[in-house]
C-alpha cells in the first residue's frame, strides 16, 4: 500500500461524519421539520401511455386541510432550448415534462398533479379526488420492437440523430453512433476462431434505501429554498432553475445527507413540484416518495439487446471485434449506451473495432444512470464471449486476457490513446490471488473471472480551506458525500498541510456558500474535488511562508514547509504554532482552490466468483467473491474496500434475482422491495478486496476514482462461473432459478 | 503537425480519411483550417466559436473541457468524441 | 369517536413521552414527526426494509408497521437513545471502527437489531448475524463489514461482562 | 391510508362486541393487514386490537394434551420455546421463516392463516400437524382443521363478527417427525414460489400415517390426501418417497406470476415434497427424549 510515501494517505481514520450517523443525529432530506410545513403528494399515472385531455383539481383543492395543488399548467412554457445536463443532451421541454406530464404521460408512474396539505395522509386522500381524463394509447415495452418501423411513436417531434446528425426520420431510436477502428472486415479474415452470442439484459434500479424527496420554500423575497437529497446540489439548482425558468441566484439548494443515490439523483424530480406548491400555499412543502414511486418514476438503468462478435487467431491473439448494441432509455432519450461502448471492450487491445450504438426511448421511466452506467451490461455480454473463446481455445482465462490486455498506448474503441493504466495489475493480482489459486471441488461447483472498467470524470469543483487559531483547518466543498468523500478530501488536505486527518473539519456546503461543483458521479469527487483541496492547500501554505518570513524577517521564497513545519535554516515552527499568531502577522489565512481537470485516469476492476447451483431447484448460491481493483492511491483504504464490496453486491443483486417484473400492458408488478429482490446479509458470502495501486499520472497524490468500475464484471463472473458448474451459458440476466431450471431442462433435450 | 482524427460519421466529408494532419495551435485554428480542406465539416463539430452540444474534443487522450481554446501541440493526437458523466 | 385524535403514554429511551395521534399514523411517524427523533427512517413502509426498526418492550420491530396507538403502556428504544452522556455504545463504536456505515441511512436499523441479537445471543457465529441482520437491507457496503463490527461489539461487550 | 378508529379490548367478549360493529377488523401483528390497508387492498373503519386478551396470547405446551396456541401469539415467541421448539421442530422453524426478525416478533400464525396468502408458509405446516382452529363468534363457538379454514386466495370460513381464536395441535406421537421446505430466491425477506411440509408416523420401521401439505401452488394452501394415504404401510424407502412427491406435484394447480412460472413451481413441488419427506422419516427415526 501507500503506507511509505504518506503519513496520513493510507490510513484508516474513523470518517467525520460517522458520530451522527450512528447516534441519528445526521439530517436526511426527510427529517426536515420547518414552522408551517406542508406534507406533499404526487398523483401519478396508472396508464403507460396515454394523452391526458382534461385535469379536473377541483373536489382536492376543496378537501379540508388542502393549500395547494399544482399541475403542468403551473409549470412556466418558455421557448424550448437543447441543455446539456449531467443527465445528457436534451430539448427543456423533455426535462419539464418528467416533472410533471403536460399533454401525454410516457410510463406508468408519471407524474400528472401534486397535492400539498397539513399532513400526508390528507394530501395523500385528496390527490386521490384529483380527476383526469386519459386517452390510453399503444404502449411499446421491448427495446427491440420500439426500434421497428411500425412501432407506436412515444415523441412526434424526436427525429433520429444519425452520428450526432438529425435525419429528420420520426422514430423511438434517439441517438446512433458508430466507432471505428482499423480494418474489422480483415481482422475477422484473419481470424481462425470466431464467435458471436446475443445477451439481453433487464431493467433494474439502483436501489437505495433512502426514497427521493425534496423539500422548498417559495420565500416571499422571491428566493427559493430547496433541501434535497441529490448527487449535485450546483446541477440540480441548475436544473430547477430551467424548469422554473428563474436565474441560479434565485435558487439555494442545501444538499442533504444521502441515503444511497449511485447515480439515481442526478436527476430533478420533486424539487420543481415542492417549490411551485410552496409558492400557492405560501408555506415549506415537504415531498417524500413512497417506495413505490421510487421503483415507477424515478432513473432505473436501461435494459439492452447487445450482440457481440470476437475473432481470435489461434494463438489467442484477439484480431477483430464487431458489437451491436441497443439500450432502452426509457420516456425520454437521456441515453446511456455510448457510455457502455466506451468500456465493452475496454481491457483489451484489439486493433480492428466496430460498434454501433443505439439509444431507444420505451413507455418505461425515464433511465438514469447506475454506477458505471452502461457498463455492467455491456461487459455481461463481451466478459461472456471472451470466456467462451479462452476455453475454446484450451486457455486458462486469466492468462487469454493477460495476452490481450490493454496497456499504456492502446487505443480504444473511440480512438483514444491510454494514458497509464492498471489492466495488467489488476488480472495479475487475480492470477496471482489465494482465491483463484484455491481448489473447488464438489459437484456442480464452478469459479468464473470477468474484467470491468469505467472511464471516470474529472469537472470542476471548488474548495476552501480556513485556518483556526489552534492550528486545526475548516475545509469547505462543494462535492455531496455518497461515499465517505468527506473523510476522503479532508485526507488529501492533511496531507498536503501535514496535520492529522482529524484536525481537518469538512463540511458539505449549499449553492450559496462555496464555488460551483460538479455532481459527485463518474468516480470523480475523491480525484477532482480532492485535487481542489489539494490546490487551496496550496494557497494556504502559500500565505503561511508569507507569515513566517515576517516573522523571521526574510524574504517568503526562504522559507520551507514540509511535514507541517515551516523550516528555514535553524529556525523551525510547527504548523499548529504559526496558525496561533496569524491575527499579529496579519490576520486570517484563507486558502482557495478550483480545478477543472480534463479527464481522469480509468479503473479497472476484476472479479473471482464460485458458485455451487442446485441442478434441481436453479438456486445459484454464491460460495465465495473476490474484487480486485485499481485504486491509484488508496486514500482510504477502508472506504476504498466499502466502495469494492457495495459495488460488487449490487453487480450480484443484477446478476442473481433483480429485475423489473412488468405486465404485458407495462404496469411494474414488483414495486416492493419485498419482490424486487436486492441480496440481503443472508444472500452474501463475505466480500474479499484486493486494492491494485497504479498511481494516476496527473493527480498530485495519484488518486484513480474507485466508485463505479467494481459494478461492472460480477455478472459476467457468475455466468462464466454457472457455465463451469452446470455446463449452460446463461445469455440473459437476471440468472434466476427458473432461467437457470429453463436452461438446464434445455440442454437435457 | 497534429494529427486529427475524424470520427467515422464524417469521413464521407473528408473523401474517407481517417485521420490529417493540419496546422495549428488550437483547437479552434485546426478546424477553420480543416474547413479549407474540407468544407461542410466544421459545422458538423461546433456552432460558431463553440462546440456543438454534445461533442467534446480529446487532446493527447485527455477529453478537454476547453472545447475551441484547448491548445495543441506540435506532435499532439485531436480526436471528436461524445460528452460523457456518470453515475 | 371519528376524527378524534388518541392521547398515547408511552416512555422513549427511558423518559416517559406522551402525544396525540390519529389511529393511522404508525409508530414510525409519530416518532418523527410528532415527537421529532428522526434517527428511525422511512425507507419502505411496508416492513421489508428494517430501516425503521426500534426496540418495543425488549422485542425489535419495524416502527411502520406499529400504530403509534399500539404503544400506550409500552418502552421504546431509538437510536437517540443508545449512546450514554457523550459516551458512544461498544456497537456504535464498533460500526465507526470497522468502516461498517457509509451513507448511514441503513445504520440505526442494524445498529438497533445488533443491539436486540446480542441481548439474546452474546457470541453469534456469523451466519447467526447475517440471518438475524437479514430483514435490514444495506445497499452501500455488502454487509461485510456490518458482520466485522458485530463479532468486534459482541467480543467487547463480552469483555465487559466479564 | 383513510381514517379509522382503534379499540384495544382486554377480554374475548368485548373484542366480539367490537367485532360485530360494521367495518371491523380483528389486528394481531398488523405486518400483512396494515400493508394491504395502506395500498388499498384492504378497508377497515375499526381496527380491534386482540394482542391484550388472555385466550388470543396463550402458549401452553401439554405432554398429554398437546399445544394450545392463541390465534395472536407472535412468532418470536413460538420458536424461543424450547418445549415447543422440542416437540414440534418444523412448526419453530416456520415460524422462523416468516419475513425477518422485526416481522417474527409482531406477526402471528392467526394472521397468517386468517391472511389466506395461498402462499402462507405456516399453514401446511398446522395442516400436517392436524392443528384443530377453534373459532367463536355471534353464534357461538366451533372447530374445524386447519386445511378447511381457507377457501380462496386472502378468503377463509369466518363469518361476519366471528374471531378465530387459537389453534390445539394433539401430542407428536412417538416415531413420528415433521418437516416444511419452501423455495425462494433470497435467502430470506421472501414470499415462497412453492412450499412443501411433510409429517409421518412409522410403526417398527414403516410407515404408519403420512400427511403432505403445500404453498404457493393452488388457491389455497393445500393437503394432498392421496399422495399422504398411498405412503401408508409401505417401507420409508426413496421410491415409495419419490412416488409420492410425483402424486404432489401432479396434484398441483400452479400459475404464472412475478414471483414464478408455472411449470417451475410444479417441478418444485416434487423436489420439495421428497426433500421434506426425508426430513421427516429421518425425524422420526430419532429417538427424542
């Protein structure tokens, strides 16, 4: 590990914030109580698709103990314009349409009125007198038949983009890109093997525990107050401002605690509602989503169709790949597949490449991303073909990827040069792993292995840092803390100051009191918002050399600092000592830093998984479960291992029992998280980590984001891990009992 | 030179090329220049002195978020690719 | 009788707490809202989560599906009520130190039915844990290291018993 | 969830009073009744606590008479018996299977049966057990076993006012163990996709009597009679075993739902059927105190 270059990176301090979760003190966005607040509740459609002729609000705005209710109507209609959001590319009246459904509803589950009242069950009764007037209309469910001519158009005015170029052909496939690299037609001729398998993949959703909600004030100066749980409070007040069409200094959005988000609130959903309620009712309003309407209306991940085709010489040489792939959107086209092509293929260096993408709008909820969205499917599909070809070719698995891994120099699918990179770490930490190396024996037993990467993010983000008079640093950020990024930045900060981790006091900020941040998504927060700490160290040291020099009358360039002790010549002063005479040298020392990195270093994760499958019910039960990735810099080793094994569960959850079970009309009949069935304590075997270190070249402290790539290869491995125990490629997730009963009896005829 | 690499879409607007090399310093000077060559594909990447919505620009595998202003070196590889976050 | 609101006298982490409540509303809410400790949280409604789960007369249950009308006369745990003065309980130090709470959303829930299984079982194995842990869903950390902190808490209190 | 009232009576003739009102519902546990109430599957105007009356809550384990049950009594406190947990194994272990341990300490085996799930997990379990249920209502009191007690999926025998009181399981006989297996994907947290329980009795190695129930694969839980009659008189060997699985499984009546299909259900209940029976035949060849 890092332990000898650092002395704070590396270590294991308890995180900040871990006093109030575990006594309850930490405020989530639900434990808001404000004098005067309101209960919010969302009336939705029971139709997947329909036109909405007439809204009637009457009887609910008459209900007793009823201020407010709000449709589209309320919404203001400006002239529509492209954004570009976290979320994707998209025309305003697409992202003002998810909040509340004007003259069409595209999924069941889509908003339609909203109710505030002096308590949740009255607004819950009176959105029930809500009256609307559908006109149901064909629903299209299947990726693949809303890609058909004749299939029912869910957005007249949605013209198919054809590589970035609108063909003006109205159709449910939003976007089609292609990649291109080398020759695939010759690379196949010079293929001896090839293979090419179909998969589908389910939509599942990312499963949090803590429900969306959103709580406003419409204050009577005009601002709005907004504290909500969500990924990015710089991109949600972003958002609410379009929808709203106010400016961004209208708005303050207060992030809260997060109760689990993996790229699940990125997205605006009750903010908007809660606010124009607020405004009618002249009170807060408070909107919490029942689980229900989590499952229905909020950004599940797209279920796809993804053809893959290998062809490999015989030595094992990987000469030619061709990859079809079509992903679900859901209602509106914020689509996700170009991200799933950027990391199919990914750990590997394949010269000949051709891939052609699709993004296809369905009546489902309107997809949002999923750690590492896009990938896990994606690598489900080509960790299966690549396995298949490693055992064709009487290769250990491990060692046929070994002899094509991507390295530094390899180009990808994009085209794109890797910059240094942990691939072959990574797979030679698996080989070399006590768990690959162990005996599995027993019948219908079977160990898999699988690949996974994701690109990561880099963005803007702002910080700063503020000494105290007894030495200790108050460190402000903008970056919500999903994942422990708190303790993370506060690290890099100590660090960079030479103070312990606790003499560093992170606190998450609202849009009013700290520079602009990007969303905590893409792995991004411990790499970017750290490098930002980093910076504003920096600046704070900057102007500490100032204060000695002062004090030591020389000149600021003679003085040194290292290990938390300004240094020149003889004389020495600790950090804590100089910060207690800051008011005689000149007053405070407040230190800034912003960063805006181009992109950042990719992950790679690799899986182990053994599993024993009953032959007589189809039950897959996991034995044992090794992750193996490439941190960089582990700055917190624990966080990074928490991130490893939450990752790799939810891959688990995708690979084993997990989906959304919809009726033939489009209705989700598993809206519970009692049938939709995320792996409980007992589902698991314990989860072993092994952090790869490849520093990232352009960090200062060589940090890789660890978040997402760890979702990406347990499916594939549990496949592959299926097919050694029972003999049958599963080629559809989820691999269920009654998949795995269907396949067996399939290969008995 | 730099060397741009044209994305597969628009080859057909650069007889088939995969990739030219063209003079320049910046992002925004190797597309009017490329413009000469070969008219039609500037507007296909950016929307007078920014890039179009969804397109952003790699320089040396790094995916700038200078877009035009992004400087470019003698030996540097430009590729188009899309916008991309994450979750 | 209809519309009228119930007077509820029950004792919350060992002080007595009395409120009105209509029928409908679960234990759950009236904890949080009425009697504003939110450490138990919402995160299903219908008892599949465990996330809301407090300790009803030494027996842990899941809050939103207890009517706060059925708590007249009975002692109820919360999280609040866990740590002493400024003292944090063995369980909860142990959650902190084994890296066992990432979101926390989850926390009070395990944390409480750690509590309820060590009372009952002081040296659990951890399939024990892991099935007693079950109705608590966690989707952050994979439940390893939530098992870790279990067998660490268990130990010390076992020490202290001793 | 609408409006309604709550009364919490401490004797059975007060809770029958409240019973009669209109729009009453008995509440036990609440884990199934208060869920449907709040998706709308269920109204109720008044809800009639029954967890303060003395007949509802008892739990006595009788050498001679056998068990008496009271229709509230909470899971938790089934299976922390050590009597009952001796005696009667299988009904512990069901009751340790029911949702998680939140839910195992409020909801109860009157709940369940009275919920009528077809995919109740305890219910086989007092059928093969041949647990009596002894109900009393406006016009007096009765008993009928348990496998009567429901007649469609969330609908049972009890009329209008009338409260089903508890259950009275007769003594295990020597020789004889019993024995419940359910499918589910999840370890735990989940509805059975198919159950099975099995009970038999065997005299000087053969057996004697066997009794074989199933979940989730009819509109009611369901006891096979002739699958359990053919195994009487013949040697407790994996033919006879396995024959009488195929008599289960053919006598299923499964569907398709989000939770299974069909055709894995009934191939389910042959697996589960001949995997209790073993459990079951093995019990009862252990000599227990």
């Amino acid at each position: 590990m890092s332990q000898r270059l650092y002395t704070v990176i590396g270590t294991r301090p308890v995180r900040h914030d871990g006093a109030d979760k575990v006594t309850g003190r930490a405020q989530f966005g639900a434990d808001i109580r404000l004098p005067g607040m309101l209960y919010g509740h969302v009336l939705r459609s029971p139709h997947p698709h329909a036109r909405i002729r007439r809204i009637d609000v009457a009887k609910a705005e008459a209900f007793p103990g009823v201020l407010a209710v709000v449709t589209a109507a309320d919404l203001p209609e400006g002239p529509d314009r492209l954004l570009e959001l976290v979320e994707g590319t998209l025309p305003l009246s697409y992202v003002r349409a998810n909040v509340l459904a004007r003259d069409k509803v595209l999924y069941k589950g889509h908003a339609v009125a909203a109710v505030a009242a002096v308590s949740p069950h009255v607004a819950e009764e009176a959105a029930a007198l809500i009256e609307v007037d559908y006109e149901p209309l064909p629903a299209v469910l299947d990726v693949l038949e809303a890609m058909r001519e004749d299939a029912p158009l869910l957005h007249p005015d949605l013209r198919m983009r054809e590589f970035g170029e609108p063909t003006g052909k109205p159709s449910n496939v939003a976007d089609h890109f292609r990649h291109l690299l080398g020759d695939p037609e010759q690379g196949f001729r010079e293929a001896e093997l090839i293979i090419e398998r179909e998969f589908r993949t389910v939509m599942v959703h990312q499963g949090y525990l803590e429900p969306q909600n959103a709580t406003a004030l419409w204050n009577q100066d005009g601002r709005v107050y907004v504290w909500t749980s969500t990924q990015g409070a710089f991109s949600a007040r972003e958002a609410i401002a379009w929808v709203l069409e106010l400016p961004v200094s209208r708005l303050c959005v207060a992030p809260m605690e997060v109760g689990g988000a993996f790229g699940g609130k990125i997205r605006i959903y009750l903010e908007p509602v809660a606010a124009l309620l607020s405004k009618k009712a002249g009170r807060p309003v408070k909107i919490v989503m029942p689980r229900r309407d989590v499952f229905e209306a909020t950004g599940p991940t797209p279920g796809t169709c993804i053809r893959v085709r290998l062809g490999t010489r015989r030595d094992g040489r990987i000469t030619a790949a061709q990859v079809w792939m079509a992903y679900e959107t859901g209602a509106f086209p914020s689509g996700q597949c170009g991200f799933g092509a950027l990391c199919i293929l990914a750990p590997y260096d394949i010269p000949n490449v051709l891939i052609d993408g699709y993004d296809v709008v369905v009546n489902k909820p309107s997809t949002a991303p999923y750690r590492a969205p896009g990938a896990t499917q994606a690598a489900f599909a080509a960790e299966s073909v690549v396995d298949e070809l490693a055992e064709r070719l009487g290769m250990d698995p491990i060692e046929f990827r070994l002899m094509n891994a991507a390295r530094e120099g390899t180009r990808r699918a994009d085209g794109l040069k890797y910059p240094r990179i942990g691939c072959v770490e990574v797979l030679e930490a698996m080989r070399n792993h006590p768990h690959y190396r162990a005996a599995l024996e027993g019948p219908h037993r079977g160990r898999g292995v699988a690949m996974g990467y994701w690109f990561n993010i880099g963005w803007y983000s702002s910080c700063t840092i503020s000494v105290n008079p007894d030495g200790t640093v108050n460190l402000v950020e903008g970056s919500v803390d999903l994942s422990g990024t708190r303790t993370s930045i506060a690290m890099q900060a100590a660090e960079a100051l030479g103070l312990r981790a606790d003499q560093v006091h992170p606190r998450v900020a609202d849009t009013d009191s700290i520079g602009p941040t990007a969303v905590t998504g893409g792995s991004r927060t411990t790499f970017a918002t750290g490098w930002a700490a980093w910076e504003a160290a920096q600046d704070v040291i900057r102007q500490m050399k100032e204060r000695a020099a002062l004090l030591w009358e020389i000149g600021p360039d003679q003085v040194e600092f290292e290990g938390g002790v300004f240094r020149s010549g003889e004389r020495s002063m600790r950090f804590e000592e100089l910060a207690a005479r800051l008011e005689e040298t000149g007053g405070p020392v407040v230190g800034r830093g912003t960063v805006n990195p181009s992109s950042a270093g990719g992950s790679f994760a690799g899986a182990i998984a053994d599993v024993e499958v009953d032959p007589e019910t189809g039950k897959v039960n996991l034995l044992r479960f090794t992750s193996v990735q490439d941190a960089g810099t582990a700055i917190h080793p624990g966080a990074v291992e928490g991130q490893m094994q939450g990752g790799s569960a939810q891959g688990i959850g995708w690979a084993l029992n997990e989906e959304y079970h919809l009726s033939p009309e489009g209705t989700m009949l598993n809206s519970s998280l009692l049938d939709y069935r995320e792996p409980t304590a007992l589902d698991l075997p314990p989860l072993e980590t092994v952090i790869v270190e490849t520093p990232e070249p352009d960090h200062p402290f060589g940090v890789r984001g660890v978040g997402e790539a760890n979702i990406v290869p347990p499916p594939a491995a549990i496949a592959n891990a299926i097919y050694r125990a029972i003999g049958v490629r599963l080629r559809r997730l989820p691999m269920k009992p009654s998949a795995v009963m269907e396949a067996l009896w399939s290969k008995e005829r | 030179m730099p060397t741009v690499f044209i994305p597969p879409a628009l080859q057909a607007l650069t007889g088939g090329r995969a990739s030219l090399e063209v003079e320049g310093g910046t992002v925004r000077e190797l597309l009017d220049n490329l413009e000469q060559a070969w008219p039609g594909l500037r507007e296909r990447l950016a929307e007078g002195d920014r890039l179009r919505p969804h397109v952003r620009v790699a320089v040396d595998g790094k995916v700038s978020m200078l877009g035009l202003l992004e400087r470019v070196g003698p030996g540097s590889e430009v590729h188009f690719v899309a916008a991309v976050s994450g979750g | 009788m209809k519309g009228q609101k119930v007077r509820v006298r029950t004792t919350v982490n060992g002080q007595p707490a009395e409120f009105l409540c209509e029928p409908r509303q679960s234990l759950l809410e009236c904890l949080r809202e009425i009697l504003g400790l939110t450490g138990a949280k919402e995160g299903c409604n219908d008892g599949n989560c465990g996330a809301c789960a407090v300790i009803l007369d030494k027996r842990l249950v899941n809050s939103c599906l207890v009517l706060g009308v059925e708590a007249e006369g009975r002692e109820i745990t919360t999280i609040e009520g866990l740590a002493q003065g400024s003292q944090l309980h063995p369980i909860q130090r142990a959650f902190l130190e084994q890296g066992a709470v990432q979101c926390g959303f989850c926390t009070p829930g395990l944390i409480l039915a750690t509590k309820a299984l060590l009372d009952r079982l002081p040296d659990p194995s951890e399939l024990e844990i892991r099935r007693w842990l079950a109705n608590h869903l966690c989707r952050c950390t994979g439940y390893d290291k939530v098992v870790r902190a279990v067998r660490q808490a268990a130990a010390e209190l076992a020490e202290v018993k001793a | 969830m609408k409006w309604f009232d709550y009364a919490a009576p401490q004797s059975l003739p007060e809770a029958l009073e409240l019973l009669a009102r209109p729009g009453a519902r008995p509440l036990a546990g609440g884990t199934d009744l208060l869920v449907q109430m709040r998706a709308g599957q269920r109204q109720a105007e008044l809800l009639v606590d029954l967890k303060r009356i003395p007949e509802l809550n008892e739990l006595q384990c009788d050498p001679g008479r056998g068990l008496r049950l009271g229709a509230a009594v909470p899971c938790c406190r089934i299976y922390e018996d050590a009597e009952l947990r001796r005696r009667w194994p299988a009904l512990a272990e069901v009751a340790e299977m029911i949702g998680g341990v939140p839910i195992q300490s409020r909801a109860s085996l009157g709940g369940n049966l009275c919920n009528a799930a077809p995919s109740a997990d305890s219910v086989p379990v007092l059928i093969v057990l041949r647990a009596a249920c002894r109900l009393v209502g406006p016009s007096g009191e009765r008993r009928l076993p348990a496998e009567d007690f429901c007649t469609g999926p969330g609908q049972t025998v009890l009329g209008p006012g009338e409260l089903l009181v508890g259950f009275d399981l007769p003594p295990p006989e020597a020789h004889s163990g019993a024995a419940y297996l359910r499918f589910t994907p999840r370890n735990e947290m989940d509805i059975a996709v198919a159950g099975a329980a099995a009970a038999v009795g065997l005299r000087d190695g053969v057996i004697a009597w066997a009794r074989i129930a199933l979940a989730a694969v009819a509109p009611t839980p369901l006891l096979v009679r002739e699958a359990g009659e053919f195994l009487s008189g013949k040697p407790a060997n994996s033919e006879n075993l396995q024959a009488a699985a195929e008599l289960a499984r053919s006598a299923a009546r499964p569907i398709t739902d989000l939770r299974g299909t069909a055709e894995h259900r009934r191939h389910l209940v042959g697996v589960l059927t001949r995997r209790a029976l073993e459990k079951a035949v093995a019990r009862a060849r252990e000599v227990r105190a």
